[in-house]
C-alpha cells in the first residue's frame, strides 16, 4: 500500500469516528445470546429478592460496629454535608456472612464464591455496593433484554426476482397454488399478465387475460383493463381474478397448461377484494367467495356443487372461457347461490376476510366512519364498527389469538381486540410512509407491516416492541421517489403447509417480488438460559477463529467464525458456558483475557470489540470502533490497557480497567499513524522489555516502547526475488526475556510461509536463527507457542493441520547465519486436524504440559505433549485429564 493509500486510510478513520454515533454498527446487531450449564445452578440475580437487596444496601452502608475512628467521624460530618452514605468495600468472608443473614445461613460458599468472583470482576478482593449495584443493573438488563424475542425473519437479505412479464407494471396480487404438488406461484399484474412460478420463483408459463369478444381483431383478444385483485380457490384449483371492467375471470390451474375457464361479467359496480373459503375437513359444505366492491357492498356466492362445476355448463360450444353475464346467474341456481348486502361502507372495500366459525365477513375501506366492519351472514347481529382517522387501508385478523391489526395512511400499526372498537390495546409507530400490507403470525407471536417505502418491520405482539426493521432493496427503487406497488404486496404462508415447505413471506413491489423465510417457532434471545441439549458430540462445525486457555478459571475458550464463544472446563472438556452471536452476524476474528483472567475480550471483522464476563457471559463493555474494518489481534497489558490492532494499520488503546460505562472511547495516543504502510495482522507484548511487537502483511516487524507508544525498531526477512511473505504470527518467549543472561538472544520468533524466524530485539545483530517448520512445502505456520515458564518447546501448527513440538532450550542463542537455516530437534510430530491449525497454545494441567488446537475445520482438541489425544471439545464422553492412562497416542 503506498503513501496515499495510506493517508487516504487515515483520513477515512477520522471521518468513520467523527460520526455522530460512533456506536451505531452495535445498534444494528443481532442480540447475543448466552447459555450456562445445568450445574451452574441459580443465577444470583434471580435469587435476591428486592427485600435483600434493601437488607445488602443497609449492610454496605452502615459503618462497621467499633471500627468509627476519629477520621471515620470527621467523614462521616462530611457525609451528612453531601446527605449521603459512604460505601465500605468487603471482603470474601464478610460477604458471606452477610448473604447467610439476609438469604438464608444454609447457603452454600460456592455459590457465595461464584457471587463474589462475578461482581469484584477486577480481583480486587472486595467488593462495595456500587460494584454491585451495577453488576444487577447489567444482570437486570440482559434479562429484560432477553425477554423480547428475536424476530421470525431468518435473514434479512431477501430472495428477489423480476416479473419480466409484467410489462413493467406492478403486481397486484400473488398466491399460493398447492395442488397439484408442488407449491407453485401465480402473480397477477395490473394488466391482467398472469405468471406461474415454481417454489424457487423461476418463471413456468405466463398467460394474458381474456379481452372482450367484441374488440377481437384477428383472432387476438387483449385485456385493457386494470385487475383489482386475486384468490386462489384450492378445492376447485382455480384463481379468480377481478378488474375494473366490472367483472371476474376464473383461471384454472389444476394442471401445467393453465387457461381461463369462465367469466363472469356485469357486475353493477367494480369487485375491488376478494376473500375464499371452504372447509377442509368437510367438503360437503359449500363453499364461498365473498367480493368487496367499490360502492362498499359485499357479494356472497356459495358455490353448491362444486364437484362438477362452479356454474352450469354452456348449452352450445364457445371460443375461449364460457362468458356469463352477472344478472343472468339466477339462471345458475342450482350451481351458485348468490347474495348482496350493500352500504357496509362509505369508501371502496380494500380488504375482505371470512371467520367461518363464527359466520362473521370481515372487512375494511379507508372510511373514517366504518373503518373495520365486522358482520354476521345472517345480519341478525349488529355488527362492529371500529372507525379510524383516515380509515384502514389493511387489516388482518387471528381467530386464536382474537387480534386484529390495522395501518394505514396514519402510519401507526394498531393492535385491537375482538370485541372492543373504541379503543386499540397498542399503537406502534415507527413507520415514515403509509402502511400498505400487515400480516399476523400467530405461532411465534408477531407481525409484520409494510409501508409503501419498501419498509418491512416485525413487531412482537405481546411487548410492542419493534423486533426488526428491513429496507428492502428492490431494483426498481429509485433515490427520492415512492416505488409503485399493487393493492396486495404480501403472500403470507405459515403453518400448515405442503411437506418440505419453509414459513416465508412474499412481498411485491412494482415488478418484482421478494422472499424472505420465516422461523417455525419462537425464538428468544437467549439471555441467562441452561439447555442441556446443547452438549451433544464433538463440536465439529462452524469455522474455528481462535482459541485460548485460562489458568485462573482452568477453561478452554473457543471462538467461531459464526460470532459465537464456548468456555469449556479443561478437566472435563465440558461445555459451561456459551455465547450466541456475540457481535451479531459478524464474523469474529480474534480474542484475548485480561490481566485478571475474569474477562474475555473479543473483535470482529467489523471493527467492533466486546468485553465480557467469563463467570456469566454479561456483556460488560463495547469498546469504540474506530474503522468498520476488520480487528486482527488483540492483546491486553498488565494494567488492563488493550491493544487492538488490524486493517486500520494503527495501534488503538483502549482502558477497559477504568471503565465504568458500557461504551469505552478509543485512545488514539500511540504514535502509529502511517508507520506500518499495509494491515497489521500480528500483535504479541514482553512485559519484562517493556515492548509490544506488531507484523503486517507486507512483513513488516516493528517493535515498539510501551513508555514512550512510538517504535523502537523495523525488523525484517531478506527479499527473496522481490516478494516478502506475510508474517502470520508472533511470539515473545517470555522466560528470555525476563533472564537477564538470554534477554539479548532470540526473543521473539515470527512466522512467515512457513519459515519461523527468531530475532533479538536488543544489539546490531537481530537474526539468530531461522528454519523452515512445514514438513511439506508451500504451507504456512498460523500459530505457535511456547511453555513460558521455561521455554524449552516450541509448539507450531500449520496450514495442513499438523502440529510439530520443537526443542528450542539451546536453540537461538547464538548469532545464525541466514544461510545455515539450522532447524532444532524435532520432538513430536503428527496430523491433529482435517484443515489448518488457527491456534495452538502450551498449557500446563495438574504438573504436566497439554497442548490446546484449534482448526478451520471446526474441532479443537486438548493433546500429551508426546502427542497423546486427551479429547475433542464437545464429545459426548467426558474425559479425566489426570487419567494417563486414558489418553490416544
């Protein structure tokens, strides 16, 4: 990268943080879920009721009996000053005390401990009322959080595909045709185009609407028309299909070669919604097909006989659909029974629905007197007026739930009960332009509304909250301008549906069509959940990230590229606790603990960094993002500074042992603006130097001074025909550094193609050794660790999934010419893994040295050091590390 990409690079950093919310790539996340195992019992949360927590307060509070001193009194004259209390902090053995007087003296010390450890997060070994009270507040937090469920919309790129047929006018209405199998789609345009589409929305046939006999020139009839709106009748496997010539046109679709089988013309007043029924489980009964119209009347037609027919069939012979003129159907009444009940509105009817169990039409128009009507067949009863400023221009309706949700040109999605007109249960509001469709999906408690800017939200029925908000990206949106969209832009499927067929929905605007699938069942995101279920066989499965051990909790941690963190118990290779979508659906690239060892710290590929609690998976800070690119390493200084670096090309800090909010700023204070001229993808610090060293992808090495935050050094491999690979990784070996004899030996080793370098950071001479790792060429080194306390091995893992431990105790002590290329005894050797080894890592387990791997192919695994294999995380059986004898070579 040269000089001007690199200054274009800082420009866009600058420009990325001086944005008004800095926060917003976390606003628009996936919420993260967390689940514990069974045997962690009874979150504390939930087991402090608000009487002790007033009992914890009094006992925080109130001055230690005999322990008031001379100072405690002149603070306390201070206090009452300021009208408050001072906080004391406590220790383990107090609070355990005190939780055994306000809880109960049974309780257990585990569970004290457990509570102890997850509020004084930073080890203090105390803890004082405010620490606690934010702990709750956050514990409070995620669980009300987690009360509101994650939207049924599984992804929010839609499927999209293009009426070509259309003409480019827009798609009235699409329905579902289920017979003959399987599940077909046919779209019907304004201009009475008719399209058959497969499941997967290719296109099968197309058919135009029948003209007027009449206009007919050389035999070709065109509909000039505008259609209104369509249904599928499923016994009879027809699509009726109404225009604005006053008339209905049935489609039949019972086989591939759909045609136009009747028509019925001469309505007094133009059909403008349509609604069919007929029972399922009773054939017998007669089915029927309920038309709005523009006068606000409603037509009934039970069809009697619809095994042989809808009408009676024609005396003689005619070209084309039999043609029916309206006022001539008493003719057909042995056939069809038909009914009119007018004025059920003041406005054209733009919807129509039919409750069978109740014999109830439902139906709605933009009227503000008779907004929503419902009304029995039988007109005994009087019927419910629900009136609306503006009217309704949708409406839908669940029997089971006895909801209807209405929108309209308000904007405002409202939420009404079945027999209450004056008053909605809930108005939600969100929407910017008239609302065009909604939809209620009753088996995961939401709903879905649309608005004429190509806006789709999800509502949760029984909070109101706004679940998910979706700009759908038609192509024939333009900037500034309404796209055009027909009267009915879903197609709504739920349960029940044909076999192998997916909930999803359909939504049309102008001519094309998107779909998007739905969850069968309610999803919530997680919060402080247990589910047993989830310790089933090894985990092979989504792409590994990064893993890393933790002495002080002895857990194994495990990263995926799905965004989703496991904590194992390194004596068991259980599963204790797991985080979903910990930075939503972005891919999560790299993780680190503090120096406490109670908080993990984890990067995205979008620039995002989290800071959690390993104890109980609480999110505890978001850390500023200071490019929506990808975080490459991070890494965490003894006084819980963090060290983020990556695509941005710069070291950014971060002081996450201050941090009291839940957003922390960025610290832009190290001078490595511009130093390194392409990404950084290594990071790795030598506390006992005082140095970080940082690598890119150009093969760069820089160390820097942490006292002064500006490089101390350039360090780099000899080109070789002009091409430098880049470094994978880095490691300090920590033991020769803090000797004051090997401190200017090889310290730090770097791998580049598979070659593993190691420098000294100290003198003019900074090669003293390097070798090739792989045992076949061409293959990279991605990870490599050492046993810290003494550095005797070297661990690396490759590109082919092969682990090789070194013996590195007397090696790159002495300067090593470039060309010998000397490579120290091999110790053990063999393949771990099916793809490449991302991370490796020396850990030492009950006096004895285990190593820890992970791969690309989703396994990680705990071995010998002489290559016995301990256990997959995740396997079904849990193993005993102690038990030697256990362990596969």
């Amino acid at each position: 990268m040269g000089s001007s990409d690199c200054e274009a690079q800082v420009i866009n950093m600058d420009t990325f943080r001086n944005k008004k919310n800095p926060w917003a790539l976390y606003e628009t996340e996936v919420p993260h879920s967390r689940f514990c195992h069974p045997a962690s019992g009874v979150s504390p949360a939930e087991k402090l009721s608000p009487e002790h927590l007033k009992l914890l307060r009094n006992a925080f509070t109130a001055p230690k009996a005999g322990e008031q001193t001379h100072d405690d009194r002149l603070r306390g004259r201070s206090r009452k000053n300021r009208g408050g209390n001072d906080e004391r902090g406590m220790k383990f053995e107090e609070f355990r005390e005190v939780l055994r007087t306000v809880i109960s003296p049974d309780i257990e010390d585990k569970w004290v401990e457990r509570f102890f450890s997850e509020v004084d997060i930073s080890c203090t070994g105390q803890v004082r009322w405010q620490q606690l009270c934010s702990y709750l507040l956050l514990e409070y937090t995620e669980r009300e959080r987690a009360s509101i469920p994650t939207a049924a919309l599984l992804d929010s790129q839609s499927q999209i595909r293009h009426c070509a047929h259309n003409k480019r006018e827009p798609t009235v209405r699409v329905v579902a045709v289920s017979h003959p199998p399987p599940l077909r789609y046919v779209s019907v345009s304004k201009g009475g185009q008719i399209t058959v589409w497969n499941s997967s929305l290719h296109i099968l046939k197309t058919l135009g609407l029948a003209g007027d006999p009449t206009e007919e020139v050389a035999n070709t009839r065109r509909f000039r028309g505008w259609t209104t709106d369509a249904v599928y009748m499923g016994n009879v496997h027809m699509v009726a299909i109404a225009t604005d010539s006053r008339d209905l046109h049935f489609v039949n679709v019972s086989t591939a070669s759909v045609f136009e089988d009747v028509h019925l013309f001469g309505f007094r007043s133009v059909p403008t919604a349509l609604c069919y029924w007929h029972d399922v489980k009773r054939p017998e009964r007669s089915p029927l097909l309920l038309l709005g119209d523009e006068k606000g009347g409603v037509h009934l037609m039970w069809f009697l006989d619809p095994s042989k027919g809808l009408f009676k069939n024609p005396s003689k012979k005619q070209n084309g659909p039999h043609r029916i003129f309206f006022p001539d159907l008493s003719e057909h009444s042995k056939m069809v029974s038909h009914r009119y009940i007018p004025n059920v509105h003041q406005e054209p009817i733009n919807r129509v629905m039919f409750e069978p169990s109740t014999d109830v039409i439902m139906t709605s128009s933009e009227s503000d007197t008779s907004s929503v009507v419902f009304l029995n067949v039988t007109l005994k009863r009087e019927p419910y007026v629900w009136k609306m400023n503006q009217g309704a221009k949708c409406f839908d309706y669940s029997t089971s739930l006895q909801l209807m949700v209405t929108g309209g040109c308000d904007r405002a999605v409202r939420l009404w009960t079945r027999f209450v007109t004056t008053r909605p249960v809930a108005t939600l509001l969100g929407h910017c332009a008239t609302i065009l469709d909604v939809a209620i999906y009753s088996p995961v408690g939401q709903i879905f509304s649309y608005s004429r800017d190509a806006e789709l939200r999800v509502w949760d029925i029984s909070t109101h909250h706004c679940l998910k908000t979706v700009r759908l990206q038609f192509p024939c949106q333009q900037p500034g301008r309404i796209p055009e969209h027909g009267n009915f832009p879903f197609l709504f499927l739920s349960p029940p549906l044909p076999a192998e067929t997916q909930p999803h929905l359909v939504v049309g605007c102008k001519d094309y069509l998107a779909v998007l699938y739905l969850a069968e069942t309610r999803r919530g995101p997680g919060g402080w959940s247990t589910n047993e279920d989830r310790e089933t066989g090894p985990e092979i499965g989504p792409t590994l990230s990064c893993a890393l051990y933790n002495p002080t909790l002895r857990q194994v941690v495990t990263g995926y590229a799905d965004s989703s963190v496991s904590l194992w118990d390194v004596e068991t290779g259980s599963r204790r606790l797991q985080i979903l979508n910990a930075h939503g659906e972005d891919e999560l690239i790299c993780m680190t603990l503090d120096s406490s060892h109670r908080r993990l710290i984890t990067g995205a590929r979008s620039g995002t960094i989290k800071v959690w609690n390993l104890l109980n998976g609480l999110n505890l800070h978001k850390l500023e993002p200071v490019t929506n690119s990808e975080v490459t390493r991070l890494t965490c200084l003894h006084d819980n500074k963090l060290l983020a670096v990556g695509w941005s090309q710069r070291i950014i800090q971060y002081d996450i042992g201050a941090a009291k909010d839940l957003y922390v700023r960025a610290d832009m204070s190290w001078k490595s603006a511009g130093v390194h001229k392409s990404d950084i993808l290594a990071v790795c610090q030598c506390s006992a130097m005082g140095v970080v060293a940082t690598a890119s992808h150009d093969g760069e090495i820089i160390i820097w001074r942490l006292e002064t935050q500006g490089p101390l050094l350039h360090l780099e491999r000899k080109r070789q025909a002009g091409v430098v690979p880049p470094v994978d990784t880095l490691l300090f070996l920590q033991h020769r550094a803090a000797n004051r004899k090997l401190r200017n030996r090889g310290v730090l080793v770097s791998s580049q193609a598979g070659c593993l370098s190691f420098w000294s950071i100290t003198g003019q001479t900074h090669t003293y050794g390097q070798f090739y790792a792989p045992e076949q060429p061409g293959v990279r080194v991605l990870s490599l660790s050492s046993d810290q306390p003494a550095n005797t091995i070297l661990v690396s893992g490759d590109t082919t999934g092969w682990l090789q431990i070194w013996d590195i105790s007397h090696y790159a002590l002495d300067i090593q010419h470039e060309s010998v290329c000397e490579r120290p005894a091999l110790l053990q050797c063999w393949k771990a893994h099916e793809r490449g080894v991302v991370s490796v890592e020396v850990l030492e387990v009950a006096d004895r040295l285990f190593v820890l791997s992970a791969s690309a192919d989703g396994s990680a695994g705990l071995w010998t050091e002489d290559g016995g294999h301990v256990g997959s995380l995740g396997q079904e059986v849990m193993w005993n590390i102690t038990d030697a004898a256990a362990h596969q070579r």
